[in-house]
C-alpha cells in the first residue's frame, strides 16, 4: 500500500475513535431541541402549502407553530410512555419474560437430567413470569457469564438479571435496580484437606483461583491487603474451566461464595477430600435486579419476590393455595379474595398471588427443592435465610434475615 | 422528420470522470453518513438508558487483582496503569506468539514441499488438523494438558533451577539491580548493535571491493559481544554490582509455590501453545504458497549454478517467495493478537479480561472503547511495520 494512503487511513480510523470518545465523554443534550422542533415544523408547513400559493407567509408561520405544539406533545407523551409501563406492555405483547441466568451452578442454574434449565435464580424467573403472564414456563432464558451480567442489565435486553448478583452500590448505581435480597451469602474459601489449612488466614503466600467479573475478585484483594496474605490469584471466565483447574491443584483454594463453593463441591472429582473454611470475608446479599428507568416493572419484580416470601410466612404452599375468602384477612388480601395491595395501580391481576404460588409454591418451597433438601443442601433452620418471623405468631421470630415491604 | 446525425460526443453520465467522481463522492457519503448513524446510535442508547460514560475512573485505585502480569502492579495502581498492565500482557503474548509461529509455520511450510515424502506427509496432516478445528477447543485441549502436569508440590524440578508443574514454568531469569546501571548497560548494548551494524557493512563492502576480508556476519556478532562484555565489566566495577543478577525460582511459603526467576503460569503456556500452533498451521500454508509462488527456473538455474540446496532455499527462492509471503503473514499475525483475547477462558489475564472486571467498578462503555483502541493501535502498528518492509523488499520499479 502506498505509504501516504496508509498514513491516511491511520488519521482516520484514529480521528473517529477519538471523536467517538470525546462525545461521550462530553454527551451534552440529547432528543430534539426547542430550536430543532420549531425549525422541522416549518419545513413541514411549507411543504404542506407548496400547492397552496394563496396562503401569506403569515399564515406559514402560524400553522408552522400550531404544528410545533402537537410535536412537542407527542415528544412528552413518548417520554412519559418510555417511564411507565414500558416494560409490562413489551413483555405481555411480546409473550415471554427474558431473565440473565446460568445453567452451571447446581442449585442456583443448572441443567437437570430431562436438560431443563432449573434452579433457585431460574424459579424466581418462572415467579415472574406466572405474575405478568399467568404461564411460569412463558421464560427465556440468556446464558450469561459473570462478567457479562453488567453490560446486559444496563442495555436493558433483559427484563431481569438474576444470576447470584451481589448488591453493590456502584452496581445499584451503574448497573440497574436491586429489588430484593433473596438470598444472604458471604464469600468463603474451599481447600484440599491435606493441606492441613484451618482457616483463611493461613492462606500466606497460597494462589487462589476466582470468577472473572465478580464482587469476590474485588474482595479477594481488600482480604489479601489487609491480612498481609499477599495471594496470587488465577483469574478463569468460565465456572467448569476453574473447578477443573482447581480439582488439578494448579491452585491452593478457590474462593466464591459460600453456597456456590458447596453446590461447586459436588462437581469435584471427589469432594470428601475438600473443606470449607470457616471464614467469611464478606457480606453478599444476592437478588433480582431489573434494568434502570422503569418504575413499574421495578416495583412489580419487589411485589413478586414478596409475594413469595409473605406465602411462606402465611403457611400458604402451591397445594393449598386458597380460590375463596378464607376469613383470615392477611390471606386473603394476598390472595386477592378481599382488600387489594396494590395490584391495579402495577397493572397486575387482583388473583395474581394464587398464579404465583400455584405455579412456583412460596419461598420456602423454592428453597427446599433447590438449595435445601432436595437440592445441594444448604442448612438453612436458624440461619440468615430463615424468614425473620411467622406472620401467625409476630412475637416468636425465627431469626432469619428474609422479610419483604409489607403487602398491604 | 429525419435524425440528426451530428455527433454529439459521450453522454455526461458516461463520462469516465464523471463516473468515478459520482462514485467516490457516493460512497464517501454512504462511509460519513454510516459512521455517524453508528456513533449518533450509540451515544443516544447510552443517553436513554443513562448508562454510566466517561473518563473520569482512569486516575482511581483499580484494587483489583491481576493474575500473571509482566509489569510490576500493585492493587493501589490507578485504572489507567492497570490499563496499561493488562495491555502489555497482551503485547507480549503476542509479540511473542507472532515469533515463534514465524518460525514453526515456515518450518512446517517448507517441510510441507520437501521431497521425503514422510515428512511432507505429516506436514500436510498437521496443516489439515490444526487450521480445521476452532481455537477455543485447542485452547481447552492444552490447557487440559497443561492441568494434567503433577501439581506444585509434586513438580518437576531440573537440578534446583527449573520447574515444571501444572501451575506453570519457572525458569531463572535476569533480576534488575539498579535502575541506573541496569538502563546503562541496555543502552550499551543498542549502541554495541549499531556498531555490529556498521561492522558487518563495512566488511560487506570490503569483501566486494577486495574480494576477501573476515567473515562480516561472525565480526559483526563479534563486535556486539565485545563492546556488551565491556560495558557489563566497566559498569560492574565501577558500581559495585552487576548491571543484572540472576534471580533464581524456589519454592516459598506453607504451599510451595514458585517465586522469583521467571513464571510462565499455566495459563499462558497453554495460551502459547494453542496460539502458536494454530497460527502457524495458516503460516505453513502461506509459506508454501510463497515458494511454489517462484518459478522452477529460478532453481534450475541455481542447481545449474552449483548452489546447495540451502543455499538455493536462502538466496534464490525465499527472497523472492517474501514478496508474496508478507501480505497474508501481516494478517496472520493481527489474527494471533485478537485470538489471544480468548485467554480468560483458560486463567490468563490478558488485556480484554481484565477490562472485563474493570467493568464492574467502572462503565463498559468506556472500557470497550478503551479496548477496542487498544487493540487497534497494536492492529496498526504491525500494519504499518509490515508494509513498510514489504515495501523495502518488493520489486523495485524503474
């Protein structure tokens, strides 16, 4: 190539960078401005009147303004409409709720024997979807690795992220809204048990390996830093890539949070010979997050998961979910027999608790089936994740940290 | 009526200028008016949906871990040198990668043509394996090989020196011992290469005007290593310590793992393989091509001449060969650069994963930006090195 066209083409493609950094770092205004309304109504007007030579110029410049005000209602209208109700109306025309998931961690997203995506963040998915659409398998589900889960909530092509997110505030902040905490984790460390190690703070000079992308990375070094540990860290995208190297020795430990080390546990080659350690380095409250700018569907994701939590404290399960009055006014406002919490003004049906809990059961239920019992068995009686109490019997709490806004 | 039968020269729309006027001009607006569609799209996006945008992170603490890193990094570095960290791992893979898939694709290319029919056979298979299965799945398959090695504290270890594990490679390695002296003697060195430069011209020069003179490519050598031996002593001596001194690796710690000399982790040795043996199974084939490129009578002529076959291969054949090597080879070693964006997957921090975890604290959209002009500018500069020799060595037009 001719020397002067290359030096040419690296001018251009380094200007257009450029210019494209420079916008968005400045990014001043945007839609369509007082000036830019005024000026298209005109051309509008004008060329409405081109075959009509009788009109003065007056009269171009008073249907032009005339024309100017029905635009900028219609403006107002669309941004009202791009805040509220956006979302519900997208996702009932469109038939399905999409989450942001994953299928590789047993308990949380993982695929079962028939090759059903299933798991606790999957159900609270399925809840979802029974509130807006009555149909708890009316799902997508978009795989997603951990470190995409910021980008893909912030350009809103998801309705909800639930993939054991953390709450963060600068991930509140960036990424999109936080609606509940449905489960309290902490990260932890897992290690061979021949190495002898009791706790955490033995880990001197260990390597450990950890998620591309999470808040566990970012803890990992604050753990290090402050206990002098000086780690070094072997950083994988993909959660089967890292258990393997960690089930191969190529690091010490492995660090994530500690429901996932013990679901991840049952994926070693064999998990009698690992320990979890008894540390926990931090707070991680997991949940659904919904995309920012709309208050609606945000609202109607916290009315779900509390809808859930308040069903287990009612002694309400999928096998006796009540269709009539039952006298007991806290069931039956849930239940839509009786009272309201505010179903009509999310746009949710009056009855869309007994569609919720018909088709996913409470939140205990989802616990069970997933994570406790029947799932990789997390302890969970007298834990963090117990519900803090028993609606019947407000004076003989359970301890737990789970509890939702009241639905009244 | 009857039809004039003037002349009246070419239609305007006919006209070859106009015609390639109209084009350029069209397709210059079609470019401006994509690009800005492209850039007014992702600004507005950004905007309505008030996803988070600007610079202002660059001078924060990352306080971050980075896996292996070639710069010295600490959690307290700010986003930018972090940045820069991540973009030199990168650099290095690939400057790395792109050497020696050189060497091994013309290797195999040339093994590919050799007579031995054995040896072109297993040439042929191993262009055929290697270019038809996907980098990702090689990647795998080396980093389970890599993974396969005993761990780290049941490793290889060559008489205290070297270390062979599944975590990686320790080798010793040149220490810095002060900056100073250290900086000094690289210099010398750069000052003692021109020197072999000019050496070897001189002695080039005089072997054509004399017809005999000392070997210029063994003086010119010769005279690198003399003024570098030199300068290590004069420095040494004169500071005290060594310019460099060598770190040797050892265990450390309650785990044994390897510190000090050099680690090649796991990670960037399976990243190296896959990378290099993908490369160069494309190599092979560009070099093959290069030298069925020269015409049969050109090494008639220098069988003709008396000239072995190395010889034939060195001076007849790849000079020539090189004129239609070096265009597909540039492309080949852009493709390496971007491939090894895949490293995450297998435990290397090269430059995309790390600004992959940059995004959690900081907004992707400015990351991504970051990312792309870095990989452009690598992108770039092969370009622009590679056509500048291209240039020096294509055929010279009177």
């Amino acid at each position: 190539m001719d020397p002067k066209m290359l030096k040419n083409k690296v001018y251009f493609v380094v200007a257009v960078l450029l210019a494209l950094a420079v916008t968005l770092a400045a990014c001043g205004g945007g839609g369509l401005s007082e000036e830019d309304v005024e000026e298209r109504a005109q051309t509008l007007a004008a060329e409405r009147m081109t075959d009509d030579t009788a009109m003065t110029e007056a009269d171009v410049e008073e249907k032009a303004q005339m024309l100017a005000q029905t635009m900028v209602a219609q403006q107002m209208q669309d941004d009202q409409m791009e805040t509220v109700g956006n979302r519900l109306q997208a996702v009932m025309d469109r038939g399905r709720v999409i989450c942001a998931s994953r299928n590789d961690v047993p308990g949380y997203g993982s695929l079962d024997d028939a090759g059903n995506n299933v798991g606790f963040d999957i159900d609270l998915c399925r809840a979802l979807a029974a509130a807006v659409l009555g149909d708890p398998n009316a799902i997508e589900i978009r795989l997603i690795t951990a470190a995409e889960r910021g980008p893909t909530i912030q350009s809103g092509e998801v309705d909800m992220l639930v993939r054991t997110v953390t709450w963060t505030t600068s991930r509140d902040a960036q990424w999109g809204n936080y609606a509940q905490t449905m489960f309290y984790d902490g990260q932890g460390f897992m290690v061979r048990k021949d190495l002898g190690v009791s706790s955490a703070m033995e880990l001197q000079e260990a390597s450990v390996c950890v998620t591309l992308g999470t808040t566990t990375e970012l803890n990992l070094q604050d753990f290090s830093n402050q206990n002098n540990l000086n780690l070094t860290v072997v950083t994988f995208e993909d959660t089967d890539a890292l258990v393997a190297a960690y089930d191969s020795q190529q690091c010490d430990a492995f660090t994530n949070d500690l429901s996932q080390l013990a679901a991840l546990r049952t994926a070693l080659s064999n998990p009698d010979d690992h320990v979890i350690l008894p540390d926990t380095i931090s707070e991680e409250p997991l949940g659904p997050v919904v995309p920012h700018g709309d208050d609606q569907w945000f609202d109607i994701v916290k009315t779900v998961m509390g809808i859930l939590i308040y069903a287990e404290a009612y002694g309400v399960t999928a096998d006796n979910v009540p269709t009539e009055a039952t006298g007991d006014t806290k069931v039956d406002r849930l239940f839509g027999l009786g009272g309201s919490f505010g179903q009509d003004s999310l746009g949710l049906d009056e009855t869309v608790a007994q569609d919720v809990i018909g088709a996913v059961g409470n939140y205990g239920e989802i616990y069970d089936r997933n994570l406790g019992p029947d799932g990789i068995d997390l302890p969970r009686e007298n834990g963090r994740n117990a519900l803090w109490a028993n609606a019947r019997c407000t004076d003989c709490p359970k301890g737990g940290q789970i509890y939702a806004a009241p639905l009244r | 009526m009857s039809p004039s039968l003037t002349y009246k020269g070419v239609p305007v729309w006919r006209h070859t200028q106009v015609i390639q006027w109209t084009t350029q001009f069209v397709s210059g607006i079609l470019v401006v008016v994509l690009v800005s569609w492209f850039a007014a799209n992702m600004i507005n996006a950004v905007q309505d949906r008030e996803i988070p945008h600007g610079f202002s992170f660059l001078d924060r603490e990352y306080q971050t871990p980075i896996g292996q890193h070639f710069l010295p990094y600490e959690s307290s570095d700010t986003f930018l040198y972090a940045f820069i960290v991540a973009a030199t791992n990168t650099l290095i893979v690939s400057i790395a990668g792109v050497v020696l898939a050189t060497l091994l694709g013309t290797f195999i290319g040339i093994a590919r043509l050799s007579g031995n029919w054995i040896i072109s056979r297993i040439a042929l298979i191993y262009v055929e394996f290697f270019r038809n299965v996907p980098l990702l799945v090689q990647l795998f398959f080396w980093f389970y090989i890599v993974l396969a090695l005993p761990p780290v504290r049941e490793g290889y270890v060559l008489a205290d020196r070297l270390y062979l594990n599944n975590a990686g490679l320790s080798i010793p390695w040149l220490s810095v011992s002060g900056l100073g002296s250290s900086l000094g003697w690289i210099g010398l060195v750069v000052v003692a290469i021109v020197a072999g430069i000019v050496v070897h011209r001189w002695l080039v020069i005089r072997e054509i005007r004399r017809g005999s003179a000392p070997d210029p490519l063994l003086m010119g050598i010769a005279t690198v290593f003399v003024i570098g031996a030199v300068g290590w002593l004069v420095i040494a001596l004169s500071s005290g310590t060594a310019p460099f001194t060598v770190s040797l690796p050892s265990p450390h710690g309650a785990f044994g793992r390897i510190s000090d000399g050099f680690t090649m982790s796991g990670g960037l040795m399976a990243l190296m393989l896959g990378l290099v043996i993908y490369t160069a199974s494309f190599i092979a084939e560009i070099v093959r091509a290069g030298i069925q490129s020269v015409s049969r009578g050109q090494i008639e002529a220098a069988r003709a001449l008396g000239l072995s076959n190395a010889r034939t291969l060195r001076q007849v054949t790849l000079p020539q060969a090189m004129r239609v090597i070096v265009p597909p080879l540039i492309s080949q070693f852009l493709n390496l650069t971007k491939n090894s964006s895949l490293a995450g997957a297998i435990g290397f921090s090269d430059l995309t994963n790390v600004a992959k975890t940059m995004t959690q604290t900081a907004p992707a959209v400015s990351i991504f930006l970051m990312i792309m002009a870095a990989y452009l500018a690598m992108s770039l500069t092969y370009s622009l090195i590679g056509n500048l020799y291209n240039k020096r060595i294509s055929i010279e037009r009177r």
